[in-house]
C-alpha cells in the first residue's frame, strides 16, 4: 500500500514542465550579416514558457543564429505536447532546421553546408497518413529551389523525399510563402514554381513527391490555395 502510493505521488509529481506554451526570439544581432529577410538582424536567443509557467532561456554560441522570423509551435512528436520549429544558421555552414523543446535541441537537418545558404520552411503535418509528422521546407529558395521534406519519429529526423523546382521565397522580403494544408484528409504542401508564375500543389504519397498545377501565380492566388480548401 505504501509502495502504491509512493509511485502514485511520483507520477503527481512528474511533469514539473511538460511542453512549450509560447516561444519568442531575444537578443537580436548583426553577427551574421546575410540580411536574406531584408535587414542584417537576427536573433541569438530562443525564450520559452512552459505549459507550467517555467520560463527557459536558449542562448545560442556566437557561432549561430536564429534567422527566422518567428517560432513555430508544433506537436512533432505527437505527444499532446509542443515543440518548437526554427530556422537556426551557422556563420560557416549555413541554415538548419532544427526542433527544440524545454530541455534544449531535440533534433535537426544537416547544415546547408556553406555560409549565406538558408531555407524556409513549409510546414508540418503527417503528409502520408503513416502517422507521423513530416517537415517540409525549401532548402536554397533562391538557388537550389528544391522542396525537401523530413519525417520526425522515434526523436530523430530522417530524410523522405525531395522536388526540385519549387520555391516559396524571395530575396528580401520579410515574410515566407506558401503553406500547408489538409483537404479531405490529404495534406497539401502550397508554394510557387521556381519561376513565380504558377502556384504548385505536392503531396507525399509512397516515399514520392507529386506536383501539379493550381493555376497561375499571384500573392492572393498563393494564400488563398495556403489558408482555403478547394
């Protein structure tokens, strides 16, 4: 009986913080001077706020940034719990995407490889139905212009699938297009061709990316098909 209401008190006790409410970038800096979102300022510093209140500070070496506009709540391990998406960046390798949670790192891609190379994410969502969460991003929206998504399972990033030809940014602006969406049960990764001249519509299905054509391009065009089932 004592044994039996230790261990009940133990799983009280457990979750002194267990997910991330909010989550905001601090501290900004020039020590990175790509300026790709229009300006030469990012962010060294990750704050975040507990379900429970806790607040928790990630400051990053002086070899990295933060250069993203802001966090991304998402449930990545689908746990109940949120994680946090950024783009984190090295002064000599370039972008990442990487998760943290109130522990720290939790997982990320590779570097670019190369100073000055960034990506800008998509979204996520479990695009395949296999019951995990993919990552889609576009790595290089203004070079390689490839769409490249992850899948997050077991605490680990693994690589699925890439397309090239898609984009959803350009040099400058202070915002990152496209999305993504779930219509009828099938989620929908939203972004332009590498052209700016057609809005694009892929999907995952069996390891494979497809693409098709949503008609052409324009900003309201682009959002609508992002934030409105058709």
């Amino acid at each position: 009986m004592r044994l039996a209401a230790f261990c009940l008190a133990l799983i009280c006790a457990a979750p002194a913080f267990a997910g991330v409410k909010e989550a905001r970038f601090s501290e900004p800096t020039t020590r990175y001077a790509h300026g790709i979102l229009g300006d030469a300022i990012e962010f060294g510093t990750l704050e975040i706020v507990t379900d429970a209140g806790k607040a928790i500070t990630m400051r990053l070496p002086e070899t990295r940034v933060f250069e993203d506009l802001e966090p991304r709540l998402v449930d990545v391990d689908l746990d109940g719990d949120n994680e946090v998406v950024v783009i984190e960046s090295s002064t000599t390798q370039g972008a990442r995407l990487a998760i943290y949670d109130e522990t720290g790192l939790v997982a990320a891609t590779p570097y670019i490889g190369r100073s000055n190379r960034w990506l800008a994410p998509l979204g996520a969502a479990d695009l395949d139905g296999d019951g995990a969460i993919e990552l889609a991003y576009i790595d290089r929206p203004h070079l390689a212009k490839t769409l490249r998504i992850w899948r997050f399972e077991g605490g680990q990033l693994t690589h699925v699938a890439d397309r090239s030809g898609l984009t959803n940014h350009r040099i400058g602006e202070d915002f990152i297009s496209g999305g993504v969406i779930t219509c009828g049960g099938t989620a929908q990764i939203v972004s332009a061709d590498a052209n700016w001249s057609r809005v694009m519509i892929s999907e995952l299905k069996n390891g494979k990316i497809t693409s098709r054509d949503a008609g052409p391009f324009s900003k309201a065009n682009l959002r609508a098909r992002a934030t409105t089932c058709r």
